[in-house]
C-alpha cells in the first residue's frame, strides 16, 4: 500500500477556539482513519490530533489559521473529515 500525504489550512471559527470538547471530538473522530494526523500552525511544530491533550498545548483561539497534514493510505479522506469537522463547529456566522 503507498503512503499519500494531504495538506489544507484551516481557520478555526468557533468562537471558543479549540477546547478540550472539541479536541475530544477530533481526536476521536481521527482514531477511525489508518492516516497519521497531525495540526499546528504553519512553521511551528504541529502536533497529533488522536491525542486531546496535545491539542490543547495550541492554546487555539478563535480566528487561528491551523494547517491539517495527513500522511497514510487515507490521507484525502482523514483530511476531508478534519475539514468538514471545523466547518461544522463554526459559529462565526450565528
């Protein structure tokens, strides 16, 4: 199986910024894919998003542009899912 890797940047809109709830939810939701993900803002060290505690070390506010990278054999699908997840936490537009 060859290895993919996919990158987005993505801007966190839930005016809570990235609390232990949501990085809950993200690990969990990361744990069913065979990719490794990670997070963090672009030219700092980023971190792997199956692990709630790491994520909060971001210390993420509202407003943060954090860049997603998965590497595995369902990289565009573990992306995809991270996307689509801080689209649907956004609540800049309520």
């Amino acid at each position: 199986m060859s290895s993919s890797l996919s990158k987005d940047v993505i801007t966190v809109r839930n005016s809570h910024g990235l609390h232990l709830r949501v990085a809950s939810e993200l690990a969990r939701l990361c744990r069913q894919f065979q990719a490794k993900i990670t997070l963090g803002r672009p030219g700092e060290p980023p971190v792997n998003i199956a692990s709630p505690l790491s994520l909060l070390t971001l210390a993420v506010t509202a407003g943060t542009k954090l860049e997603a990278v998965a590497d595995g054999p369902d990289a565009d699908a573990a992306l995809a899912a991270v996307v689509e997840y801080f689209t649907m936490h956004s609540d800049a537009e309520k």
